[in-house]
C-alpha cells in the first residue's frame, strides 16, 4: 500500500485547524466528565459529537472524502480527546487504527473502497485484532464467503460501532485474519462492559457472532507474526496502534494534572501542619506539593518526549509506503514500545500520586478525579510492560527484531 507523504506528514495550518476542533469537542466534553462518566450511559451522543465535528474521518485521504490528515494529527487529536475525557480518547484512537487497518492489511484498492464507503457513512469502528484474545472461527463456504463464529469477550466501541474489524482463524489452518463485519448482520449480538471500573464510556464489551456470513472481500488479510508473511509496511500496525496507546495514556496524565493544578492552587496540602507555618500559607509555596507536582511534570514531559521521538521514527516509516525496510521497521517497533512502557508507568505513577497531594478530599465524588486512574489502570493492565522492555532488552542486545504483536 502506497502512502503519500502529505498524508501522513500533516503539519501547519492543516493540523492547527484540526486541532482546534478537537479542542472545542474536548472542552464540550470536560464540561459535564464526571456526569457522563459516573452515569455510565452508552455514548451515542459523544460518537455523534465526533461525527459532527468531522474528527471521525479524519485520516481519510481527501480523495475519499475524508479529512486528509496524518497520524502525527491523529496523536494529536486522540491525546487532547483523552486529556478531556480518557474513555471517549480511547474509543476515538481505536477507531483511527481500525479505521485504517485497510491500508495495512488490504489490497489497495479494496482498502480506497472501504474508505469511501466509509467516509461517506462517516462510520465509527471498533472491535479489536489484539492477539491476546482467544479466535474467533472463520469457516469457508461453498459460494466462495466465509462464516464468522466465536466470542470476543473484550472489544472497544461495540456498542457503537458501524463497522467492526475483528481477528479470526481460518478454519484448518489456524491462520489469523484481519476481518470486517457489519455488527447489524444477523447473528451479531454486543453486549455491555458495564462490569469494568474504568473506560465505561468506550462501549466496549463482548461481542457475539453465531454464524455471521462474510464476503470475501471483507477478509482484509493476514495478521500471522510468521516471518515473511506481512510486509514491512503492514508491520507498522502494531507500532501505530502502541502510539495510540500512548496518546491514550499521556492524554489522561496532562488532563488530570491540569485538572487538579487550579484546584490545588487553593487548597492546603493534607500534609502542611496548621500550627507553626514554617512556610506561608498559600499551598503552591508548600515545598512538599512543589516537589511532588515537580516530579510528576518531569515524568510526564520525559515521557511526552519519547512519545514524540516514536511518533517522528513511525511518520518517516509510513511515508516510505512499501519502501520501508525490515530494520527501520524494527526501529520502530522497539521504539513504540518503549514509549509505550513509559506511558504506561507514567500515567500509573501521576493518577495515583497526583491524589496524595490533594489528600481526602481527592475521595470526594463530585471532584470525579478517580476517574482518571480508572480509566488508565483499566488500559494498562491490558497490556503489561514487562513484554515491551523484553523486546528493547533482545533488540538492543541480540538485534532481534520484535514479533508482530497487536495490542488489546
């Protein structure tokens, strides 16, 4: 699949305009957070805000009737999104990596006409191809089609979602595939994921296929991590989809501390004692709050710095299309996930530390700041460092080049 450099470089005037927008959807969104989230209610008319916006069809190239943008605006806009409410960034940015799966796993025409259709019905996509989950059974039909069977128990947007783009084994050989489906085709039933304490308002939950028919033209393509079977371009899947985990997760950091940074300027710290002040009364002179808002800001600008650092490797490498190697490819790979990794870490250490400073009235319901930390730790034990950093420990070693591996 060939990527032109407009699209995926977007700076300037291109990406300010989206970004403004994206900031008027965020400060809508931050109006009524802690409502909407503690109501818990499927959100239809967030998805609906998106559509308006214009924010859902970002990515489609301007020839499809899309928006025209790149990835560095998708990060953008996923992580300002986030910042405002974490649930509502983290369905957009799914939807951008599913929306977009085509270019990766299609042929190209296929993945232009998925687009316009797209587009044009300015769907929102969700599902997942994340390999952690168990497969779903794609089984061939005498007409040339395929029948869908399975449970996915962990999906993003289901409830929601136009279109989904679900990982499945073809039957006999247990190859994975990349698969689009209609979730409004019989034998499609979505269920809730009401039972998770954070992202309630992603729409995520199990999603259900009982003999679902398929086209063969919505077999996109292969997701097998065998060497040789996915090109060098459709690699650079599970980096783009480990930067939006990152925008997801850096969003919510710089929204929480943003959030509680006004707040706090009023606020006595829980730890300065009422009598003697050894320190005048206003909290921002505390030496403890400083020192802990201090730390928290390094950590959430050294990690925003790497991120950037992924962001740039991952823009050069879509740019070159087809042309991009299996190193540069590795470079990225092994750069996402440490960005990745040091996402994750930072946005555990900021929701949960950011709280000591405010003391118990952080507990306090109306203040909804728990949210934060619900949404990232519901993200984040979805994907565990460990296996990120053993990838940057063997590359940087042994040379040995990460396997294809898409997140939850």
């Amino acid at each position: 699949m060939t990527v032109t450099a407009d699209e995926v470089t977007d700076t300037g005037a291109g990406q300010a305009e989206w970004l403004h927008i994206a900031r008027e959807v965020a400060d809508d969104l931050a109006a009524d957070a802690v409502e909407r989230e503690q109501g818990g209610k499927a959100p239809l008319d967030e998805v609906a805000q998106l559509r308006e916006s214009g924010l859902l069809t970002l990515l489609a190239p301007a020839v499809h009737g899309g928006g025209g943008a790149g990835w560095r605006t998708g990060f953008a806009v996923t992580r300002t999104v986030a910042a405002a409410d974490g649930a509502i960034g983290h369905l957009l940015g799914n939807h951008y990596l599913l929306s977009f799966s085509p270019r990766f796993f299609a042929d190209p025409d296929r993945a232009a006409g998925i687009e316009r259709d797209s587009a044009a019905g300015q769907w929102c996509w969700g599902g997942g191809i994340g390999s952690q989950e168990p497969p779903l059974i794609l089984t061939p039909t005498s007409d040339g089609g395929w029948l869908l069977n399975g449970y996915q128990r962990c999906a993003t947007g289901v409830g929601v979602a136009d279109r989904l783009v679900v990982r499945a084994a073809r039957y006999g050989t247990g190859e994975p595939l990349a698969v689009l489906v209609d979730p409004a085709r019989q034998g499609v039933e979505t269920g809730s994921g009401g039972d998770t304490f954070g992202q309630r308002l992603a729409a995520g939950g199990g999603v259900e296929f009982d003999s679902v028919p398929v086209g063969a033209d919505d077999v996109l393509g292969s997701l097998s991590p065998d060497e040789g079977v996915l090109s060098p371009f459709a690699s650079l899947a599970a980096p783009t989809a480990r930067l939006v985990s990152v925008q997801f997760c850096l969003g919510v950091a710089e929204g929480l501390l943003a959030e509680v940074r006004d707040y706090a300027r009023i606020l006595r710290a829980p730890w300065q004692p009422l009598s003697p002040q050894p320190w005048p009364d206003s909290p921002p002179q505390d030496p403890y709050a400083l020192t802990t808002y201090g730390e928290l800001a390094v950590v959430a600008r050294a990690a925003s710095a790497l991120a950037d650092q992924a962001v740039d490797a991952l823009v050069h490498g879509l740019a070159q299309g087809e042309g991009v190697g299996d190193e540069e490819c590795a470079e990225i790979t092994v750069l996402a996930g440490a960005a990745e990794a040091t996402a994750s870490r930072a946005v555990q250490e900021i929701t949960t530390r950011v709280l000591d400073v405010i003391g118990t009235d952080a507990a306090s319901a109306r203040h909804g700041f728990d949210r934060f930390w619900r949404n990232a730790r519901t993200h984040t034990l979805r994907e565990p460092v460990a296996h990120r950093l053993r990838e940057a420990g063997d590359y940087f070693l042994n040379g040995a080049h990460p396997p294809f591996t898409l997140p939850a």
